[in-house]
C-alpha cells in the first residue's frame, strides 16, 4: 500500500494483470485513489485498461466500491519520446518496437543514479545509446538463448539481444527478465558471452538486492 506510482511499458495482459486486485486494496486503504496513486502510461490503452480494472470490482454486488466513489487514480500520459520530471526522478522515454505502442524506460533519481527498462521490445540500435552508462539496466528475453533474425521477432529480444545492449551501452548490471525460469541458467550465460558485468536472473519466491 506503500506503492504511489505505476509505471506501465505497455498493456499487455501480463503487465496489468495484477491491476484490478492492487486498484482496490488501494481505494479501501486510502478511499481517494485520485490523491494517492499516479499510473504513468503510453496513452493508447490505459484509460481502457482502468476502466476494465474498476469494473472488475462489480459495484452492483459492492456499492462502496462504486465507480463515483472509487474515482481514478492520477493519469499521466506519456509521449512517444520526451523526458518527464517526477518528484526528484527524471523519467526517460523512447518508443518500444513491440506489438502494441509501449515504452523503453530511463529513470534517474536526484543522486544521477539510473535504472533502465527495456520493457518488450525487438532490438534496435537506439537502445544503446538511451541506455549509456546506466547503473541497472533490466532487459526482456523472451527468446532466451534462441538467436531470431530481426525480422522474425514479433516485438520480443532474446538473451542474446540483452547481452549486446547491456555490452554496447556500458551497462553496471544486467538484470534479465521476461522469460522461463527454466531458461535461467543458459540465458545467463547467453548474455554473458557479451557482457562481463554482473548479470541477475529474478526467481519468483527469491529477493535480490538490487
Ligand atoms: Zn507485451
Ligand atoms: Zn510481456
């Protein structure tokens, strides 16, 4: 509940799934979702991806969760590319190449330290450069350790991709996310024939100090 932003890539179901659940704990938590919660977004999709969310809740079986009641959360929708000033953050966005409109991010708090997101995306060669120098950068592989040419990939990357953006832009760490956990080991080790920093496969049930 501690949570008062959501950065969303892009609304793809596996992205939003947890939206429905985590909008209403909110409301009942602090009953003014509009003062508390800020959803930063491509702009797309999002107002139909909360609508669906609060309807979720089914207000005619819970007249408190009724929508006048709930209203919606602060909504900051993105450009395609640009650089947003939030709180003591600086978020950096480019355009993803991906199914549908999404987001690679930047963000960089008031120390310089930064955080990339490739979110999904097929590789393209302005990734490296918007990740240059980035302490984390946490990376998609959907493929794993299987090399698709370019031009096969649906808007996806593979280790192998994560490992030469990772390389090419100078990375600190590498965080590899977006795939199997079964994967895990030889996607590591994938990127690793690219990159020689430190690379970190997220487990669920595990916590990694990031
Ligand atoms: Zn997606
Ligand atoms: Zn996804």
């Amino acid at each position: 509940m501690n949570v008062d932003t959501i950065l969303f890539t892009h609304l793809h179901f596996d992205h939003y799934a947890g939206l429905s659940a985590f909008l209403y704990y909110q409301y009942f938590h602090c009953y003014h979702l509009h003062d508390h919660l800020t959803v930063i977004a491509p702009p797309e999709q999002i107002d139909g991806v909360l609508d669906l969310a609060i309807d979720y809740f089914r207000s005619e079986d819970c007249p408190a969760c009724d929508r006048k009641n709930i209203g919606l959360p602060t909504l900051i929708k993105l450009p395609e590319r640009g650089t947003l000033s939030y709180g003591d953050y600086r978020i950096d966005c480019i355009p993803s190449i991906h199914a549908v409109p999404g987001r690679c991010y930047r963000i960089t708090n008031a120390d310089g330290h930064s955080i990339g997101f490739s979110g999904d995306t097929a590789y393209f060669p302005e990734l490296e450069t918007f990740f240059a120098g980035v302490d984390t950068l946490v990376f998609e592989n959907s493929y794993a350790t299987k090399e698709v040419e370019p031009k096969q990939k649906p808007g996806h990357s593979s280790a192998h991709d994560a490992g030469r953006v990772a390389a090419a832009a100078g990375a600190g760490r590498l965080v590899l996310v977006h795939s199997s956990h079964t994967d895990r080991e030889a996607a590591m080790a994938c990127a690793g024939q690219y990159y020689h920093g430190q690379i970190s496969y997220p487990v669920s049930g595990t916590f990694d100090e990031i």
